[in-house]
C-alpha cells in the first residue's frame, strides 16, 4: 500500500465535494421553445453578452434550466461551482450504453441524461425548455445554429487552457469571484507539490497515451492540462514528443506510436489512459494488464517496464476531465506516483 507523504495538503474525497463549496439555486422556471419557434424574447437587463468559441450570445443573468451538452469540461465546471444542470450527456463509449462517468455519477441524481454527448439529439434537448446551452465547441459546431434557436448557447475552446472556461462558465453564472477563490487554492496545492517533489524530479520524463490494440501501438497525447500540472511539479516531456508536427482539432499534439518507435515513448513513467478502470492502476499489480506487457519483447526493455514505473490511469478524469478530473489526477500523483519515482 502506497502512503501519502506527510504535509499531505488533500484527499481524494476533498474534490468530489469541492463541489458543494459554492451553492447557486437552480430554479424551475418553464418557457416553450422549439426547434421551430425562436427562443422567448428576454430582456437586455436580464442578459448578459457572452463571447464564446463560435461567437456572441445574450445569456440570461440567472439561467435556470442549464443543459450540458457534451458532459464533460462544461459539466465539471457547473458541478465544482456548485451548480447542477437540469440535463448532461452521458458517457456513450460503452457499447451503446450511455452512463455517467464514475467520478461524476453520485452528484448526478435529478439530472437527465441525454442520449450521447456525440450525436446530438436537438428535438430531445427541444423537449426540456432549456434557458442555456452549454459544450464544447468541436462536437456541436456542426448543430450550433440549430441549437441557438433553442436557446442561448455557449461554445467552449478545448484548445485554451482549462482554467479559461472554467472562468467563462464561472461568469456565465455569476460564480466568477468563487471561482477565482478555487483556482487560487488549486494553484497553492500545485506549488507546495512542487515545493516538495521538484528538485528530486529533476530529468524524471514521463508519457500519456492510449494502446491501440488493432494496430499493436500506441497513440500519444501531449498537450493536455494535465500536462501544466507535471510540468509544475517538475516531470518533464522528452523533446522528441513536443516537436511533433501533428496537432489535432483540439489543440493537442497527437501521434500513432509502433512498436518499432517506441524510443519515443521510452521514459522513466509511462501513464497508459484506459476506460475500464475507475481508479489508478500499477500495471505489475494486475495480472491482466502485467500479461499486456510481457508478451511484448520491445515494451519489456522499455525504461518505464523495467522500473516498475507504468500506470494504467482512469480516462474518464486522466484525459477528458477538467475542473474535477485534474484535480483528482493531482491526488492519484500524490498519492500512488511520486512517493514511488523518489524514493
């Protein structure tokens, strides 16, 4: 069993109920709206102009009947600030079968479920009256006009740093100075991590990616927010990984790894993102995943391998979180990573 190193600033629970930190009633006010109809006429006093990643919206002071429309960064920020949606998307990657994320399902009840966070679904979202639209701007772009005619909506930028829609969501709902109070206690968490880890971190590389099981490789991700966070701590990304000229829509550096280039992925920890399992995982723990690595001669001479260093690590927050999940990633290195690599 790992332990957490002394002057432990958090716990894993901490973050979950960061979110009843701040409190914002969400109302029950009804209004018709259509996908054939214009939203109803609110006044300018009552709105607030909105700048968003696909353009301007007149959003409501006080929205009331909000639907998250991709269920991720937008549906963190909400829950952190204390406010639940009346809808969120789901998580549709489970073979048809659309559930909540693990780290976000118990403060879920009460909210309705849309069908995918993929494909939207504009008569069902027609059908709750919502006041507010709120996603990230490359999965609805395609919908936008559609759902503005619904009712106001907000596009979120992947590509800038999380924090930025954090705040974005935080002045949507009148939550920007709590906000400011929860960034400003997050990046005092970082900096005592680093305080304590960086100067043993030094040259200590580490890699995130997914193993593309059909082509026997590995499809590395660099750029993520998680990423800042390593940074400040003091891990560091091999040279070799930033320079390569593959940026995605999202702003982030992509690249299919094969077995044959796994020099460039050959660093002191290796972070595999997975969607079957809720929490960290060290890989020489789990017979399933130890199987993984051994029938590959080439991952067997891998740094990482032969450290013991590899870590299978939960995507629903590793990857695709934000205001919640990187927090939750911080813990996972806190508690289970870097008492590990310096010792």
């Amino acid at each position: 069993m790992l332990k957490r190193p002394p002057g432990s600033l958090t716990r894993r629970e901490f973050w979950p109920l960061a979110a009843g930190m701040f409190s914002l009633a969400v109302g029950c006010s009804r209004r018709r709206a259509s996908l054939a109809s214009s939203p109803k006429t609110v006044s300018t006093a009552e709105t607030h102009t909105i700048t968003h990643a696909l353009g301007t919206a007149q959003v409501p002071k006080t929205p009331q009947r909000i639907v998250a429309l991709t269920g991720i960064s937008e549906l963190e920020a909400l829950l952190v600030l204390g406010v639940k949606p009346l809808a969120a998307a789901g998580d549709d990657r489970n073979f048809g079968r659309t559930a909540w994320h693990s780290h976000l399902k118990d403060q879920m009840q009460g909210v309705e479920m849309l069908p995918s966070r993929r494909n939207i679904n504009l008569e069902k979202i027609s059908t709750l009256r919502p006041d507010l639209l709120i996603g990230t701007a490359v999965p609805i772009e395609a919908a936008y006009s559609q759902l503005s005619q619904i009712a106001p909506t907000v596009a979120l930028d992947w590509r800038q740093p999380w924090q930025g829609n954090f705040r974005l969501i935080a002045e949507i709902v009148g939550q920007s100075e709590q906000a400011e109070t929860w960034l400003a206690d997050f990046e005092q968490r970082v900096m005592t991590l680093a305080a304590a880890y960086q100067e043993a971190l030094v040259g200590t590389t580490y890699t995130t990616t997914f193993y593309n099981s059909r082509q026997r490789g590995f499809h590395m991700i660099a750029g993520h927010g998680i990423d800042q966070v390593f940074q400040q701590i003091g891990l560091t990304r091999p040279p070799e990984q930033t320079q390569i000229n593959s940026v995605a829509e999202d702003g982030l550096i992509r690249a299919e790894i094969s077995l044959e280039r796994l020099d460039l992925i050959d660093t002191d920890v290796l972070f595999f993102y997975h969607y079957d399992y809720p929490t960290i995982q060290k890989a020489s723990e789990r017979p399933e995943l130890n199987r993984f690595l051994e029938r590959e001669p080439l991952l067997r001479r891998l740094r990482a391998v032969e450290a013991d260093r590899v870590f299978v690590v939960p995507a629903q927050y590793w990857f695709l979180g934000r205001a919640m999940g990187i927090p939750m990633a911080l813990d996972d290195l806190e508690t289970a990573v870097l008492p590990l690599i310096t010792q």
